[in-house]
C-alpha cells in the first residue's frame, strides 16, 4: 500500500527535546505517532512534516525567528540522519528520484506564516525547500484571523501580501486553520491552487476547523487538494469515532465532485484524539480495509491514500 500524508507535527515533537533524548526519540523510532520504522511498511511513502509555530502566539519577531531557526534546524537534522531512507523533496524531481529508489520522500511545510516575520526568514524557508505555508494557526497574527478565533476576520494587508510573495516563489497556500473570511481574501489575491493539508467537511461535522461546501468546491475548481484530519473533534461531535465517521466526511466530499482532490492530513502527532483502532500511523491500513468493505474500489482508495497528493506533485511542484 502506498501513502502519501499531507501533515503531521512530528518534527514539532521531536524539537521540543533533544533529538536523542528518551522522551522525544528519534525521526527513525519514538513513542509518538508516526516514525520512519514503522511507516515503511508502505511500497512508497511521502510525507509533508509541519514546522508548527506552537501554541502559544508568536507576536515578537525576535521569538518568531528562534523558534523557525530552532524548527527548521530539527528537521534538517532528522532528514540529514535518515538520509540512507529519505529524500527531502524540494522539487518534482526529488519526488520522483525517491520513489526510484524506494525512499521516504520528505516535504516541508509551515504551519502559522506568523513564524516569518522578517524578509530574511521568508528567503530561508523558501531556499529551504518549504512548499507549503498554513496563513494562521488557530489565534490571529499579523497575517490573518484563525477559524477558532473569529471567522469573520480575515487576511491583514500583510497576509494578503505574503500569501502573493510566497505564491510567486512557488509556496502553496493551506487553509486549514485560516477563517472562512480568510479564506475568501486569499482566494481573491491568487490564483494558484489552493491546500487544505489537514481540515474535514463542516457539513457533516459543524466544527469551525472545518470547510463549507462553497469553500471545498473552490479548492476543487483551481485543481488543489483536501486532506481528511482525523482528529476526533473535527469528525463528529460525538466523544469517539470509527473509520465510518471518516467515511462519511470522505464520501461527502466526492458527493461535491472532489474524488480526485482528496488525499490524507491525518494530523499525525498533532491530536491526542483518533478513531477506535487507530493509535498510530498504522491504523492506515484499518481505513484501507473500512473502504474496501463499503465498496470503494482499489483505484479509488490508491487515488485517496496516495496517487492524488503524487498527480498534485508532479504537475505543480
């Protein structure tokens, strides 16, 4: 089975110990959710791994650029040590020499643009190879309001203007986390795709994490991709989940024509809340076989679990 997942926090956890330490453990082997030991059970594997800005806001542009410097040299490290497994991908071609030779293929994403608040952090995240930017997290920065905070709010003039410089580099724009007024101004100032690495439908689970209709069918209308969360609380608003909860807000989506737009954000290391029997990133294969007995085809499943995100790869990347 191959995997293609959009986002998780490992890196995130890793950074918040030494790399070494007993707590945090290593990119090849920890006690969170997904490391490289078990995630090569798969044929081809690629990940996006998050540089996540935290919890807590990011308001002092000194902070913000410890905190980006100290993420990024986290992931460098892990990728640098793991190089006989792992590819970081920057590009097409790095995606494609990875699968020939049957490595793990490492993107990097950002999760909270408020990590950037200097013209010389936006260049080193670009020259590093960071594809993927997440406007806001859940609080408001100078680039925009998150959904959890207010949804009326949208993108600063800032955000507005960082969302075009990153796009001209060739950086996608993620909604997940941004508010839905958000959203609509950043639809309005690019014109590339656009991301929602890891967010579900609000239709089936009203969470304000999540995208309306109108938001999903605009994502499929400029060729970008969805990828299904499975944090609890974004699935149903009952207090424990099953694979049919993540089903539902699957077949929702292709309900709105979105087949070929979805792919998995699975939120790995990122939520402290996933559907019965999936503890880790090898519940994978419980969703694989919850799929197949409600009918979904083998190409259909390949296309969700991995040939979507690879299409989106190597057409705009």
């Amino acid at each position: 089975m191959d995997y293609f997942d959009l986002h998780c926090d490992t890196i995130y956890e890793l950074s918040r110990y030494a790399i070494y330490s007993k707590n945090g453990g290593t990119l090849r082997r920890n006690r969170g959710q997904l490391d490289l030991t078990r995630a090569a059970r798969f044929g081809h594997y690629a990940q996006v791994f998050a540089l996540f800005c935290g919890a807590k806001p990011v308001e002092d542009p000194v902070d913000a650029h410890a905190r980006f410097t100290h993420l990024l040299k986290t992931a460098q490290q892990a990728f640098s040590e793991n190089a006989d497994c792992l590819v970081h991908c920057k590009t097409a071609i790095d995606f494609s020499q990875a699968k020939q030779q049957g490595k793990t293929a490492a993107f990097l994403s950002i999760e909270g643009a408020e990590l950037l608040q200097s013209a010389e952090d936006i260049r080193a995240a670009i020259d590093a190879g960071v594809r993927i930017v997440t406007l806001t997290w859940n609080h408001r920065s100078i680039y925009g309001c998150g959904a959890s905070t207010d949804n009326r709010a949208g993108l600063t003039a800032a955000g507005k203007q960082l969302a075009q410089d990153l796009s001209a580099n060739g950086v996608f724009l993620d909604v997940s986390h941004l508010s839905e007024c958000g959203f609509w101004d950043l639809a309005e100032c690019i014109s590339a795709p656009i991301l929602a690495t890891h967010s579900d439908s609000k239709a089936v689970c009203p969470h304000v994490r999540n995208l309306t209709d109108a938001q999903f069918r605009e994502i499929v209308r400029r060729g970008g991709l969805v990828g299904i969360n499975f944090y609890v609380p974004f699935l149903t608003k009952k207090t424990r989940a099953a694979c049919d909860d993540i089903l539902r807000h699957i077949e929702h989506f292709c309900s709105l024509g979105g087949e070929k737009n979805l792919s998995i954000g699975a939120d790995w290391d990122g939520c402290d809340r996933l559907p019965d029997g999936i503890s880790d990133i090898t519940g994978m294969e419980l969703l694989a076989e919850a799929l197949a007995r409600h009918g979904y085809s083998d190409e259909q499943i390949a296309d969700l679990f991995y040939n979507n995100a690879n299409r989106f790869v190597l057409t705009n990347f």
